[in-house]
C-alpha cells in the first residue's frame, strides 16, 4: 500500500474530492497548511503599504490506496489542481509498512 499526499490550492480542493470520488476514492484527510514554494510567497498591498508575504495558504489531502491504485489517483489529483502556475502545489507518494485499521485491529494490506 501507498500514501498519496498532495499539497494543493485552497480554491482546488473541490475539485480534486470530485476527481477522486469519481475514481471510486472518497477516504481521505484534509488539512489546512501554509508553506512556500519555488515563488516564495507573493508582495501584497495593505493600506498603500508594500507587504511581503512569503507563506501562502495551501491544502494538504491525505490517502492511503492500494499499490495499483496510485497512477490512477494521482493522475486524478494532477489534473483537478494544476492551473499552470506557480503554486499548483506538489505530490508525494510514500510507502506504507503497516495499515492497521483502530475499531477492528484488521491488518490492510
């Protein structure tokens, strides 16, 4: 089994549940995040006043899908959040040793 975690734009985050739910996939963990990437954040104006921002407010979703299930729902998730500009967002696919579901004590595998 495989952990998809996808940092995304807030403004996205509906969408990529649609994609997902339409792949059969509707488990998953929201999280509201700041980060910065490669833009390093962005220069506002407050009050006539320059501001630099350089943390901006992203989506963390969170999956765990069996091993054959990953290039589909990642495909999924790219496609749903990537606008085709800086701070699409990233995502990361990690391995998983244990899934051990906490009501039943059930091993995933």
């Amino acid at each position: 089994m495989k952990k998809i975690e996808a940092i995304i734009r807030p403004e996205k985050l509906e969408q990529v549940k649609a994609a997902l739910e339409k792949q059969g996939h509707v488990a998953m963990t929201i999280t509201e995040v700041t980060g910065r990437g490669e833009q390093k954040g962005i220069a506002l104006q407050f009050r006539g006043r320059r501001m630099e921002v350089d943390t901006l407010p992203k989506v963390k979703i969170e999956t765990v899908v069996k091993d054959e299930l990953v290039e589909q729902l990642v495909n999924a998730i790219s496609s749903a959040a990537k606008t085709g500009k800086f701070g699409d967002g990233k995502i990361f696919v990690y391995p998983l040793e244990q899934v051990i579901r906490v009501r039943t004590d059930e091993r995933l595998n």
